[in-house]
C-alpha cells in the first residue's frame, strides 16, 4: 500500500503528501480582479495539501467567465497573486495557478465583451451574472489569425504566474471552458486547421501548451482535461481518437503533469494514464465527495500518482491531517461557494 501522507517529487517540486487541493472558483477577488489579502489567508490555510491548484484565473478581459473571478493579465493582478504565492509558501506549500479562459461560458454583461469561441455556436444553459442568471448569447468565432494572439495570453499569464512566485500553471483544457469547446465537435465547426479532425481539434491546446512551457520551462506547467465530461454544454464524438492525438503532441513537452477528471460512467482515464509519460493526477468529477478510499485505491492500482479534491478541501483548510487521523469532515456550505466574503471561505474551523 502506497502511503498517501508521504512526499511525492512532482518533477522539481517536493510535494508533502499525494492530495492535491482541487481548482475551485470561488468568485472573491477584489478591486480589478486581483487577488486580495483574504485569499492569500484562504489559500495559507490549505498549505497542507501535497499541491494546490488555485481557482480557475482568467488570462485575459475576455476569458473571465464569471463575476469577480481572478486574473493574470494586470501588474495589480499579478501582486495580487505574489501575496498568494508568499502566504502558501510561508507555510510550505506549493500552488500553481490555474488558467482558464471561459471562452462561450461568459455573458458581455460580464466583461463589456461578446464572449469568443472556435465557432458561433450558441451553449445550451444560462450563467450567473451579477443581474441573476442570463441565457448564454451567441459567441463570436475567432479568426484564425486571431489564434496566436489566444496563444500569447496564455503565455503572458504565465510568465505573470512566475513573476508572482507561483510554483508553476494548470491549463484548463477540461470542463467545457475554450481549450476543450476547441477539443469537442459540438462546440468546434471550424474548417480551417484547427477543427475537422481529431489532430486538428488538438491543435490550439498543443500549440497553448507547447509555447507555455518554452516560456517558463515545462516543470512548470500543467494540465486538466475531462475527456467525455459533458460540463457546458460540450459535446465529444470521437473522444478516445481526439485525447490520444491531444496526448500524443503533449508527451514530447515533458510537462509537469497531466490532471484527468472523469465521473466513473467512463474510463478514459485508464487508456490516457496508459499513454501518457509523466505524472498523472486523477479526481473522479461531482460524483459525491472524494474520499480517502477511493484516492487510496486509485494510487495503489496504479491508475494515478496523485488524488485531487475539491469539495472537502473547501470545507476543511486541514483535510490532510483530518484524513490521516480519522478525524471527522466538516460539511461544505454550498450556499456560500460564489457568495463572496469571510463566510464560508476562510472561516471552517480547524482541528484543535
Ligand atoms: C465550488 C466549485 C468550484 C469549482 N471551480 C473549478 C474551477 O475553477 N476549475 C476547475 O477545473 N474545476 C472546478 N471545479 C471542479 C472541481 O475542481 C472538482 O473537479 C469537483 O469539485 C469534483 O471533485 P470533488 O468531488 O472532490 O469535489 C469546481 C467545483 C466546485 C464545487
């Protein structure tokens, strides 16, 4: 049996324990998007886990997907992000941040701006405004000569997420956010090179990915996907073909890690952990809270190296030492994950 509660070397990161403290949007930044004091203490608490991957953090105006989510495009957000990065390392941690652009889940009543997309197709659903919940609008599709532009906020976010002293990024390409709308035949009509095909469909995430990690070394950068998940609307044909091409241009990268998270209705997980070369993180998608059994099993089987967790972390700043000890779990408030403020943020107790 594989002890979770040991320390794992995460390429040039020596991780505490295997628990990964899931990306969790918790809509609290302040002033112009930037992380303030409050999340700094909120992130601090949680320093126990082996890694954490911050909340889901916009690399530009136009791929903020919420109200008062955090970016990395600003110097203001970027200082923000610096008393983060100090506040988890003070406490030994280790936190990259996750980058996520919202593409088609956005609203202009947002970010002043019609959300983009790989094409004008319009997501099912509605998103929650500060004006209450909106049907989504129809996205604009980016021009192929747009892409790099695309590509270079990913990469100065990145190179933002440095400055700050963040360990390193997450791509979000999971979840139904741009990278997989870009992935998945639902959402991604394009005729040019970047759709059509399952290597063309892979194209902007390789091409985000590989210019990343040339810009702050791949040791520093990896990556979420939810092959199959349905979040947003998406809608996969060819799952197995288009991750195994996705896979198969990111292996040469030589990235940090590659994080799956898929609900257990599909196995797709078993066939990537098979052809990917590096380290593998696993979290098993809404399906009821992770817990230490299901995080043991996936390590000893060999279906992942690390565990990741959402909702007990949000709930507990020290699920690490609860689960090693048997403890009891707090309950996750769900009334207050997007209401902003100390409640139900920084404020779960702790063990005595
Ligand atoms: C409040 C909340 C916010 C979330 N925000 C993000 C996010 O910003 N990025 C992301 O990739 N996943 C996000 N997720 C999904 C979680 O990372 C995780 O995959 C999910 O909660 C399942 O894990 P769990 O059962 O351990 O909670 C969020 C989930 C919750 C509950």
């Amino acid at each position: 049996m594989t002890d979770l509660f040991a320390p794992f070397q995460l390429g040039t990161l020596t991780l505490a324990n295997r628990l990964v403290m899931a990306p969790l949007t918790r809509n609290r930044a302040g002033a112009g998007e930037a992380p303030t004091e409050l999340a700094a203490e909120y992130y601090a608490q949680r320093a126990g886990s082996g890694l954490i991957v911050t909340e889901g953090t916009q690399p530009s105006a136009v791929g903020q997907g919420y109200p008062h989510t955090p970016g990395l495009h600003t110097d203001a957000q970027t200082a923000g992000w610096r008393l983060v990065a100090d506040a988890v390392h003070a406490r030994g941690g280790k936190i990259v941040v996750q980058l996520m652009h919202a593409g088609r889940i956005s609203h202009e009543s947002i970010t002043g701006l019609q959300p983009v997309a790989p094409s004008a197709v319009t997501p099912a659903g509605e998103v929650y405004t500060e004006q209450g919940m909106q049907a989504f609008r129809e996205p604009r599709a980016l021009e192929t000569a747009e892409l790099p532009g695309v590509v270079a906020e990913f990469v100065d976010a990145a190179r933002r997420a440095v400055e700050a002293g963040l360990d390193g990024v997450e791509l979000h390409a999971a979840n139904g956010y741009l990278l997989q709308q870009f992935l998945a035949e639902g959402s991604n009509q394009r005729t040019d090179g970047y759709g059509g095909s399952a290597a063309n469909r892979a194209r902007l995430v390789i091409e985000v990915a590989t210019a990343v990690a040339a810009a702050i070394g791949p040791d520093k950068v990896g990556i979420r996907i939810s092959p199959a998940g349905k979040m947003n609307d998406i809608a996969e044909v060819e799952t197995a073909a288009t991750y195994a091409a996705l896979l198969d241009g990111l292996n040469p990268l030589g990235l940090l890690y590659l994080h799956v998270l898929e609900s257990p209705e599909t196995s797709f997980h078993e066939q990537l952990r098979a052809r990917w070369d590096g380290p593998f993180i696993f979290n098993t998608g809404f399906t009821g809270p992770s817990d230490l059994a299901t995080a043991q099993t996936a390590v000893d089987s060999g279906a992942t190296d690390l565990f990741c967790i959402g909702r007990a972390f949000l709930a507990n700043p020290d699920l690490v030492e609860r689960l090693r000890t048997g403890a009891e779990l707090n309950v996750p408030d769900t009334s207050t994950f997007y209401a902003g403020g100390a409640a139900g943020y920084t404020d779960y107790p702790v063990l005595v």
